[in-house]
C-alpha cells in the first residue's frame, strides 16, 4: 500500500508537471472508483492545476475551486506520461497493469490511475474541501508536517492498551503509516511491534517519536525526484526488516522473523526488538 513518504514524492513530482495546465480530457474506465456520483470527475475537466497535495495517504490536485482527491487502497497508483510520451508511460520496462481512469492535460502529458490488485480499492472524489472526503476529516496528526512534536505523538499514545504497531497504522491516531513503515518505525526505535502503548515508558516514546519522524522524513528525501513508477521499487529496496524476513538484521547480524499476532504481522528483530 503507498504510505505518506511516496505519496509525497508523488505529489511534488506531478505538482511540477501539472500545476498551471488543464486537463483535456477526463476518461473514467471502472465507474466505481467514482466515490461522489453527483460530481464526476469530468466536472473538472478545463479548470487549471493550482497545486497538488497530500493528506495522509491521499493525493489531493486543486482545480480552480475544487478538489480531485486520489485513494489508492492497497494497489492503487499513477503512471505519468509526458508530452508526446509513447504509451509506456514514464517507465517503459515496467509491466502492463489496468487502467481504471485516465486524465489528459493540454500540453498532452496523461495520468493514469491504475489498480494492480485483485480488489478494487481506488477511489475518486471531486469535492469543495478536503476534508469533504471522511477518511481525511478524521486523520490525526501527520509526521510528516513541520509542526509535528513529541507532543502529538504522546497524545496518540496515551493510555491505551493497544499494541503499538496496530496504533501506528491507525489514521485518526496518526496519520500517512501502513505496514511496511510501521515495522520500520520499530524496528529503528527498537521496540517489539506487540507491546501495548499503555506500557511504553518516557525513554521509549522519545525514541519512538525520533524514530518516526525520522524514517518517514528520510525516506521522502530518498524518494524526491523519482519517477511514480520508481517510487514502490525504491520503498522495497530500502526496508531495513519489512519484507526480509529469513534475512540478516542490518543492525545487529540476527535473523529477521515473520511475526503473526491478534490477526496482523510484522517482520523485526527478535534481539534489536526483544520483548520487555
């Protein structure tokens, strides 16, 4: 699933290209992406590019007074294709993969959203606010934002006896984290994925706040400048636990585990990240 660090990467790599141009043409392929029915999203067909956005794992594109707002679920994602671009799209090597909708701009540059996955999980809202989407009306502080302090985090932890890689994920709590990250978080704050919030003392949520933020912040740094179809292949690349599992911890030499607890999984340590 794309989390914050390459949604950002994507926003800025398609706000330099887009912002100022207008879209053409607007061809939705699978009718149910569209999750306002009463504004499609040919409504924003012509209206200029002002900026484009993130908020927490979505993208938001401004056009004149309105929103196109982009989930991309579990496989959802862009392919850009610049002006005069043969039909590969920005990765020529990269596979085929479904088009669910497709946006022309008028200097003929073309955005694809596709769905990689079995389930359909992308959606599509053309709204006044972003906060006229549910899932960002909810969203908790975001690790990414400048104003993001050991504070937030706190208070997202709070008193709760609920396992700390779960309350990581969790949007109203904080927002832009999935899977793979949330492992990552841990894995560097050295703290096991299945102990509770409630449990965590000061010196812990000090290195869980650095830890988060650091990460994140890292991994948009890494990312910028990429093209969309780079951003996943470089997400994988650079995970430190998540996914590697079987492999040599890059910290410690032990032997990364696939941990399966209360329904979820997490790849870590079992020495960097021992249970207290």
């Amino acid at each position: 699933m794309p989390e914050s660090p390459e949604v950002q990467a994507l926003a800025e790599f398609l706000g330099e290209r887009m912002t100022g141009r207008a879209f053409t043409a607007v061809d939705v392929v699978e009718p149910r992406i569209v999750k306002t029915r009463q504004r499609p999203p040919a409504e924003v067909q012509g209206a200029p590019v002002a900026s484009v956005t993130r908020r927490g794992k979505h993208l938001g594109i401004l056009l004149g007074s309105r929103w196109l707002v982009v989930s991309f679920g579990r496989n959802g994602w862009v392919r850009w294709h610049p002006p005069g671009a043969a039909d590969a799209g920005d990765d020529p090597s990269a596979p085929a993969v479904p088009v669910v909708a497709t946006f022309v701009l008028d200097d003929g540059a073309r955005v694809d959203l596709v769905e990689t996955g079995d389930f359909l999980a992308v959606g599509i809202w053309v709204v006044d606010a972003l906060e006229e989407v549910p899932a960002i009306a909810t969203l908790g502080p975001d690790p990414l934002a400048a104003e993001f302090s050991a504070d937030d985090l706190d208070r997202a932890l709070g008193t709760r006896r609920k396992q700390v890689k779960a309350l990581l994920q969790e949007q109203r709590s904080l927002a832009g984290i999935g899977n793979a990250y949330s492992d990552e978080i841990l894995h560097r704050a050295r703290i096991a994925p299945t102990v509770h919030a409630v449990a965590l003392g000061a010196e812990e949520r000090d290195r869980l706040f650095r830890a988060t933020t650091t990460v994140l912040r890292d991994a948009v740094e890494q990312r910028r400048g990429l093209a969309p179809t780079q951003l996943k292949p470089a997400k994988v690349a650079a995970m430190a636990v998540h996914g590697r599992g079987g492999q040599a911890c890059p910290v410690c030499g032990d032997t990364i585990v696939d941990h399966v607890f209360s329904g979820a999984s997490a790849q870590l340590c079992p020495t960097c990240q021992a249970s207290p």
